[in-house]
C-alpha cells in the first residue's frame, strides 16, 4: 500500500495541512511518521510484555 493511501486511511490529510501551514512539507512528513514509528514501538513493547506475563503466569500455575 503506498504511502499515501496510509496517510488517507489514517485520516493524516487533516494532521498534515495543520502542519504545513506553520512548517514545510517534508519536516512535517517526518514528524507525523517518527510519531507513528513511535507508536507503534510502543505498541510492540506492550504486547511483548503482556506475552511474557501471560508465559509466566502459565508457569505458575503449571508448577502449582
């Protein structure tokens, strides 16, 4: 899917005509998609963890 399709989807349009009103396109571009990568790690981050915490807590019971 091309880069912008995603933005479309996303409804990013609106994000990204705020902010070339106050700053030029491509500074704008790479900030909306650093705060998606930045999301997303975060996301990754808590799904690894709940996977860990179910593992254990699997653990805990089979031990019991």
């Amino acid at each position: 899917m091309p880069l912008d399709e995603i933005k479309r989807s996303l409804c990013l349009d609106e994000i990204m005509f705020l902010f070339e009103r106050k700053i030029d396109y491509k500074t704008a571009e790479r900030f909306v998609e650093r705060c998606f990568s930045l999301v997303i790690y975060c996301l990754l981050a808590v799904y690894d963890v709940m996977k860990k915490d179910c593992r254990t807590q699997s653990g805990i019971h089979n031990k019991q």
